[in-house]
C-alpha cells in the first residue's frame, strides 16, 4: 500500500509516540485521499488519525519477540 511508512517494530528500539502517530497519519492520508482535509472532514480525519495511533500501540504491546 504506502511504502514509505517506516516499520516501527524493533526488539532493541521500541517506537516512540511521534512514530505511532507518524505511521498512523501517513496511513489515513493514503487511505482517505487527503494530504489536509477540509474544515469540514477535519474531526474525522483526526479522530482516525486518533485510532488508528491506537490500535498501533495496542499491537505493538501485544506482539512477542522470539527468544
């Protein structure tokens, strides 16, 4: 889909905040077709941004390293 979105998984380095939010933000401007959305759109582009962000950091605890 989006190449460019760095791969934020690492046992030694775990991701920051501002990656998350990085991934998650390039990720809804690919899928929404929107660098900037309109005033209008703008609540729900960052609410999704919001869950999105989410939704990564909930995985990226969950996911187990191999030993």
């Amino acid at each position: 889909m989006c190449r460019s979105i760095k791969t934020l998984r690492s046992a030694e380095i775990p991701a920051t905040e501002e990656e998350i939010r990085a991934a998650a933000l390039q990720y809804v401007r690919k899928v929404s077709g929107y660098r900037k959305p309109s005033r209008v759109n703008a609540e729900a582009f960052e609410r999704a941004v919001e869950e999105v962000a989410e939704a990564t950091r909930r995985m990226l605890s969950a996911l187990q390293t191999a030993r």
